[in-house]
C-alpha cells in the first residue's frame, strides 16, 4: 500500500528541511526541535512593497511600425532598444516570511528518545513526538482549511514553556521593523501579537499575527512580550494573520480566534475531511516493496539514483507533490516557493514567473483530481486582467490582452523589461496562461465558467492578435514580428527579438481557434468567429531546420540556440497537442529532435521537467526518465520533500514537487477530446502498478488504471458524466484502438491484453 506521509528521525537542520502544512492562505513550516521549537508562519500576500507600485508599461505603441522595419530588416539589437523607453530592470514585490513562534522549554533539557517527527498527507497534520525514556511529548499542528487558522497542540507530563512571537528570520530588511506583545486575557489564557511594519512610501502597510494561548493543567503568566506556560498537561495555540495598507484590525483577529473553539481535535475534525476528500481523490502504487515505502526520509532520499526511477521515491514525490500543492493553494495558486519561506531574500521575489513556471507547478491540478484548485488560479488573472488590457493599449495600440512575464499576485502591468530582455515582445503570454483554464473546461465541461470567466477571455486574446497581425510575407502567411521566445533569443546575435517565434505561431493559432471553438459552442460572436478561423489559416507553417529538428524560429536565418533552459518552442507539443506522433508524424520525429538537441544549462527543475512533460507526448519514457533523473538523481530534494531550483539543493523552489505528480500522470495517461490513451511513455521500473482518479481532456474521469507487463494486461476503468463514444488507446495492447460507447455516470472496465 502506498504510504500517504512523510517522517524523519531527527529535527530541521535548516528551514528548507521543516515540514510543512497549509491551507492555500496560511502555510507554517514545523523545525521539530523538542526543546527549542521554532514555527515559521507565513501568508500568501505577504509581499514587500517597491518602487514596482508606480511603474507601468512602456508605452511605445507608436514606434511600433519602425521597430518592426528594424527587425525584418536584420537590426533586432536596435529594435529592442527602441522598443522600450531605456528602463532598468525591476522586480516584483518579494514575498517574504510572516513570523516565528517560538516555543522554549524553561526546565533544562532532558534526554530525548524515540524521536519522530512526520507529515500526514491525508489530513495535512504535522506531528513530532519523543520521550525521555518513560514519559512521551507530542507537537501537533496543521492549518486549517475550514476556519483559517493555524493550530498548534503540545501536550505532555509537565509543560514548562516560553511562547512568544517574533520577526526574528534572517536576511529581514533593517527598514522593515517589528513588535511583539503578550497579554493576558483570562485564566490560562493569554494573547501574543507580532506587527510587522513597511517603511514610508508607496505601499506602506502592515502584517500581523495574533495567537491565542489556552493552558490546561497549569498556569499562564505574561511578562513582556513573552507567555509563561508553568505545569500544564496541554498548551492550544490558534493563530490568524492578516496584511493591511492601515493599521492591521488585531482586535478584529482576536475576536475571530476567541470564536473559534480552543479544542485541537474538534478544529481537525471540520478540517480534515474538506483537505482529505480533495488530496484523497487520486493515488499511484508503483509496485513499491513494503520495505521502501515507510522509510525515514534520509533513507528515502538515499534511494536516488541517477540511474534508476526507483518506484518508492516516485510514489513518495508523487503523493507529497499533489499534498504540497493543495496545501498552498487557496486565496492564490502556488508561488516559486509554493506558499513557504523561512527567510527573507526569495529568489526572483518568490513571485509567479508566468513564462514558464506557474503553468509548470498547474499542471497536475486538473488532471490528478483536485480541479478546485484552478479557482484560485483563476482569480489570480481575473484580479489582473485589466492590466493585461493596459499592456496591450500602451505597447501595441490594440484591443485585447498582454500578459507579463512576472507578477507578485497584486498587478499584472507589465514593467519587469529592459533594453537585453524585451518582455514587451512575448506574444503568447495570455494564451499559454489561459491553457489551464481551457484544459479545466475540458476536463469537467463546466459551461458556467466558461461562458461567464473563460469565453471573454479567449475572445480577448484572439481580438490582440486580430489587431496585432497586420504584416505578411511573400507567400502570404501573417508574419508576428516583434516576436520573443522566452528566455532565449536566435543563435546568431546580438539581439534576441526575432520574428515568428515558434511558441508565439503556436499560441496565435491556439488563442484564434480556441476562441472560435468556444464561441461556437456558446452560440455567440459567429462573425469573430469566422475571422479567427480564416486568420489562423493565415498564420505561417512550423518550419524544421537542417538538423532535421522543430526550429525555434519559423523565420529564414534565424538559427534556434540549442543551450538552454527553456524549451518554449515545444510548446504546440505540451501543452497544446498541436503536434502529436499521431497526426503529425513528421513534426512529431521534427519536435523530439529538438527536444535531444536541447542543453540543460544550468539543469534548472522547470527546464528538466517541461521536458519530461514534453518526451512524455511524445511517447518517448526513455527521454522521460532521463529528464525525471536529472531531479532525483542530482540532489534536488529537501528532507521536507519540496525541491531546489538547481542541484545540489540550490534554491528552495516549488517547480519540481509540484510539476512531478502531472509528469508521472502524463507517462501514465495522455487525453485530448475524445481520446484516452494509456501507458504512452512507460518506463521499465514500472512493470506494475495501479494509478486512480484521473481527470482527462476528453472530459471522463480514469477512475482506475492498473498494468502488469509480466502477466501482460492492462486494466481500466472510464467514468463520464454524460453519454459518449470514447477511444481508448494503447500501443502496447494487442488491440491498440478501440471505440467505447460510455453511460451516463456508469464505469464502463474493460482489459487489454498487453504484448
């Protein structure tokens, strides 16, 4: 049976390695220390403000006519230049850690013994225990989803505590200051307040955490800002946390904690069910002995090998990957950091890097069974969409939507550019961002969302590139120049503005037929429609170079540069299925060439995963594994089980654990309207397993797979919520392709014998 948690024998050594609970607003990292615990709180829209507040997209709509001239002409260094207005680089608001609450033992230390600390997957509960060799103490904790609040138990023989609140985390700006109180408020009780406060200027707020401190079995007393826990049996402690551009509302945050029932078991019980009937919904076996499966982590971790998928790791990143991202998904998706941090400085801000990462860390939402989580990902934009309609007026002159390449979750204006990285320039922003939203509908047919959030949306990415397509070639294709492919520019510089960049043909053609596609299904904007369609037919072919590869450019004599992270150019491959080994055979062959001639750089975890995503479409599992191995088998795993940016535990980065889970489904199961297909990218260490709750495109739900190679059969079982003709493929069965006429919500199994 797979084992649905994570445990370690000893406590974190470092914040990367605590464990970690949340509810997608509040998220804590537990260090485990029996005497000296210390609980990192954080909150999803703590962001620290900077001069990002007032700054704006270029506007140069009107040089767009001469930058393009520039860049058809071979003076794409020139174009860049011109096409902003000599900006430096800015960045986002960084998100940073809340607070830490701090919990000393007052006695001195005694022997500790049989120490356990662990994670459960299924409640999102926190738990670290040890005796001194007669008496046991336990910690618990979690964060609840049903009434936003963290919760913290200690029981045991004899408390003797310190509690107090703190904003002592390094690297904290020396502008950005603190204040902590403690109060009693009632016997065995007490409150204690952390503040945290912005320096003067745009943005200026605060941050806050209150705590409510109920003692069972002793007393409590306050001195400065400290409470004093004497003989007590049980310590509860609720917190809430709030952000506010006025004095944060702390009595409003007292008076919310003080409805809340001081009863740890009573708070789980209402949590737990909500949190476990979502993570619950879906489950991977991988033939796994039972050896492997309950290890410790060290020794867990210790199976990595550079070689080998080892199936109890995978079971093990699957599981803690679908658990973390629901944990940090609520009042927003997941950022970089998914919603955890124990000190200040993030990388790249702890933002949302839209090019790439955020639809990475999504990508399993829908498909491993949690589509509940695409609401949060959806306000996000729909908190922001305005600004892509500023971007898109003050840029290019158009109707329509530009997505940036970065936000903080507050603004989506796009202002993070300069004359070397011309984000003025990426076309395909709004459509690869909406994908996921698209691939929601897909998957549940939910005709409400489409036609009240998603349809005007697609419409208004196709009205940009309706207003933005007014250049053509010789042979008369629509030609999208300025045009920029993320991170990287053409082989030959300087510049790295081109034309026609692959990932913006591919989204140009997707945002034009989607919208059509979808107004048509409404019954609405028949004439956009129609010229969508006809300006797609427009729109310039893939083009494959003298490698025999997918060219990163569909432009003469721009060559693609092969050493790179990013792999934008394979974006009608994953996610689009607008190259597929079926139905274009040849750009399929063209798009694994490519994907083969691609260095790693600096093996970065996004880079070797969308190329997992990407091998795995195009059923190659050999490529998978590989790009699978570049994560487990170069030391990119925390104890906590979240991962690193780059090897050797460089960077804590959510990409990995988040992403894995949607690499292993995809290997697993590939869909698209009207097709499931299953074990198109099987490697050989799983000759076995079992894989459930599967949400597909093709709008039916796989509510089970199972395989044995060696006993060759394949066994699945389809649920749809409508009547429909389905076609299941699998290319290692006997009969490859067969055609199911599926029932309204009845299973329909059927067994495939597996050659």
């Amino acid at each position: 049976m797979p084992v649905h948690s994570v445990h370690d024998t000893q406590p974190a050594d470092r914040w990367e390695n605590a464990f970690l609970s949340g509810n997608g607003e509040y998220g804590i990292m537990v260090f485990g220390h029996p005497h000296q615990e210390r609980i990192v709180h954080n909150h999803h829209r703590y962001v620290l403000p900077n001069e990002s507040l007032t700054m704006r997209p270029p506007a140069v709509a009107d040089r767009l006519e001469h930058v393009r001239d520039l860049i058809l002409a071979g003076d794409r260094e020139r174009a860049q230049r011109e096409f902003s207005d000599g900006r430096a680089m800015a960045w986002t608001q960084s998100f940073h850690p809340g607070h830490v609450l701090h919990l000393d033992a007052q006695a001195e230390a005694g022997p500790v013994e049989g120490y356990h600390r662990g994670t459960d997957f299924t409640t999102g509960e926190v738990r670290v225990t040890w005796t001194d060799g007669e008496r046991e103490w336990q910690r618990r904790a979690f964060v609840s989803r049903t009434d936003a609040v963290a919760v913290v138990e200690i029981t045991g023989p004899r408390l003797d505590l310190v509690v107090r609140l703190s904003g002592e985390l390094p690297g904290r700006p020396p502008e950005v200051t603190f204040s902590s109180s403690a109060e009693a408020t009632g016997d065995g009780e007490a409150c204690l307040t952390v503040v945290g406060a912005y320096p003067p200027g745009p943005g200026a707020a605060e941050f806050a955490g209150v705590t409510r401190a109920v003692v069972t079995g002793g007393r409590v007393t306050v001195k400065a800002d400290a409470a004093r826990v004497e003989g007590a049996t049980r310590v509860v402690l609720l917190t809430r946390m709030d952000r506010s551009p006025t004095p944060v509302d702390v009595t409003g945050l007292r008076t919310a904690l003080l409805a809340l029932p001081a009863e740890y078991d009573a708070l789980l019980a209402r949590h737990a069910p909500v949190h476990g009937e979502l993570y619950g919904r879906a489950e991977l076996t991988l033939g796994a002995s039972d050896g492997d499966s309950p290890l410790p982590v060290g020794e867990l971790l210790a199976l990595a090998d550079p070689e080998t998928l080892n199936p109890a790791l995978v079971e093990a990143l699957f599981h803690s990957g679908r658990y973390l991202l629901l944990s940090s998904s609520g009042v927003l998706p997941p950022r970089l950091t998914g919603l955890w941090l124990g000190a200040w400085g993030a990388a790249w801000s702890g933002d949302y890097t839209t090019d790439a990462n955020i639809n990475l860390q999504m990508a399993g939402a829908v498909l491993t069974g949690m589509p509940e989580l695409i609401a949060p990902y959806a306000a996000l934009i729909g908190a922001q969409i305005d600004d892509w309609r500023t971007n898109a007026r003050t840029i290019y002159g158009t109707r329509g939507i530009l997505a940036p390449s970065r936000t903080d979750g507050e603004h989506g204006l796009l202002f993070h550019l300069d004359d070397d990285w011309p984000w003025t320039m990426w076309l395909a922003g709004a459509d690869w961002l909406l994908y996921p939203l698209y691939e929601y509908w897909q998957a549940t047919g939910d005709d409400a969302f489409l036609a009240g959030t998603l349809a005007p949306w697609l419409v208004e990415a196709a009205v940009f590139f309706e207003d933005f397509l007014t250049r053509e070639d010789d042979d008369g294709h629509a030609v999208l120049v300025p045009s920029y492919s993320p991170e990287v520019g053409p082989k030959d510089g300087p510049g790295v503005a081109g034309v026609n960049a692959t990932m913006d043909v591919a989204a140009a053609r997707h945002a034009l037929t989607t919208a059509a596609g979808v107004c048509a299904h409404l019954g609405v904007e028949q004439a956009g429609a129609d010229r969508w369609r006809a300006l797609a037919e427009r729109l310039p072919p893939y083009r494959v170079d003298d490698h025999g590869a997918l060219a990163e450019w569909a432009w003469p004599g721009l060559a693609t540069a092969e050493d790179h992270r990013h792999i934008s150019h394979l974006y009608p491959v994953w996610p689009l299925h607008d190259i597929t080994p079926d139905d274009t055979p040849d750009l399929a062959a063209a798009a694994r060439e490519a994907l083969l001639r691609r260095g790693d750089e600096n093996t970065s975890a996004h880079g070797s995963l969308h190329r997992a995503l990407v091998a795995a479409r195009l059923k190659d599992g050999g490529t998978a594994k590989a790009n699978i191995l570049k994560i487990l088998g170069r030391n990119m795993v925390f104890r906590s089980l979240m991962t690193s940016h780059n090897p050797d535990l460089e960077i804590y980065n959510a990409d990995a654990a988040h992403c894995l889970p949607a690499v292993v489904t995809e290997m697993l199961v590939d869909s698209r309207p009207g097709i499931v297909e299953v074990l198109p990218a099987l490697p050989p260490e799983w000759p076995s397993g079992s894989l459930r709750g599967v949400e597909t495109r093709a709008g039916v739900r796989v509510d089970e797979l199972s395989w044995d190679v060696r006993e060759g059969v394949v066994r699945v079982v389809l649920t749809s919520p409508r009547e429909r003709d389905i076609a299941l493929v699998c290319r290692g069965a006997m009969d490859s392709r067969q055609t199911l006429r599926l029932l309204s919500h009845s299973p329909t199994g059927v067994i495939l014998p597996f050659a």
